[in-house]
C-alpha cells in the first residue's frame, strides 16, 4: 500500500511538473502596440481636441467671472469715502451683480463637472474598441504561439506589480504584426 501511495505521488509530482513546463509565459508592451496602432493616435487627438475645447470655455467662463468681480469691487472702492447712505445704496445696487456672479460661479461648477464626465464617456467609448482589439490580437498571439501567461510590462512594472522578471518570449512585434502594424 506504501508502494501505490509513493508511486501516486511521483506520478502527479512528475505531471505536475510536466504541465508547468508547458504553460510557458511571455510578455508584451501594451503602450508599445497602443502608440503604433493610428486608431489610437486618432482617438488621442479627439481626446486632446475636445479637452482643449473646454479648457478654452472654462478660461472664457473665469475671464468673464473676474471682470464682472473686478467692476463690482471698483464700484465699491468709489464709494468707500462717501456716507453711509451712498454706500448702502451701493451695495443695494450691486446686488443683482453678486446674485449674477454667484448664478456665472454655480454654472461654471456645473460645466467643469459635465466636461469631465463628457471626456471620460468620449474617453471610454473610443478607446474600448481598441482595447478589445488588442486584447484579442493578444490572445491569438498567445493562442498561436502556445503561451501560457502574457504579462503587460507597461501596465505591470510601473505600479510595483511585477517584483522580477527574466526572460520569458517578447511578443510585442507578433501582437504588432497580428494587428497588421
């Protein structure tokens, strides 16, 4: 019975061994394939173009903001040496302004919040599709190629993940050449 157990366990020990060495692993850099594939570098300048778009709004919106602040102050400076009364009717009439600029304030912290949302959907809705692309192209590589575990260098090595690395196939020319670039 010694015997049989011993044996069964050399026997898995030894298939074991035998699958672990068939599940080889090798790595790509996904910011490699990204930056060569056009689709990529269109969707980044319709990223950048719209971002620059609503940086452009958002200066106008705080040029605007501070000219109607800086007018009210000097407004108020005009009538900091005159009486009581004329202060106070100051102040009576800047009231609208202050409401307005408050109104301008709330509205431009509605903007800046819908902008961001808008360019991280536009974000996500252009580049999905290349994701997936290369994912794809990726795991026929990996199919192709009988590999096992690819890792992403680029996604991997900056946050710390990946504590040592030696060897292993570089399959970001393949996943390239899958993808026809």
């Amino acid at each position: 019975m010694k015997n049989l157990t011993l044996i069964a366990f050399f026997s898995l020990f030894i298939f074991g061994i035998g699958s672990l060495n068939a599940q080889s692993v090798a790595h790509v850099n996904s910011n490699a394939i990204l930056e060569a594939m056009p689709e990529y570098k269109a969707a980044q300048s319709k990223l950048e173009s719209e971002a620059n778009r609503h940086q452009t709004e958002v200066e106008r919106q705080q040029k605007e903001m501070e000219t109607i602040y800086k007018n009210a102050q000097t407004q108020m400076e005009s009538v900091k040496d005159k009486s009581e009364t004329e202060q106070r009717a100051m102040m009576q009439q800047l009231a609208p302004v202050q409401q307005d600029l408050q109104t301008k304030q709330q509205a431009f912290t509605e903007y800046q919040r819908t902008a961001s949302e808008s360019l991280s959907k536009m974000e996500a809705d252009l580049m999905k599709p290349i994701y997936e692309k290369v994912e794809k192209a990726i795991e026929a590589v990996g199919d192709k190629k009988n590999v096992g575990y690819i890792i992403d260098v680029a996604t991997t090595v900056p946050s710390g993940v990946l504590l040592y690395f030696k060897g292993g196939a570089d399959l970001t020319n393949d996943v390239k050449a899958e993808l026809g670039l």
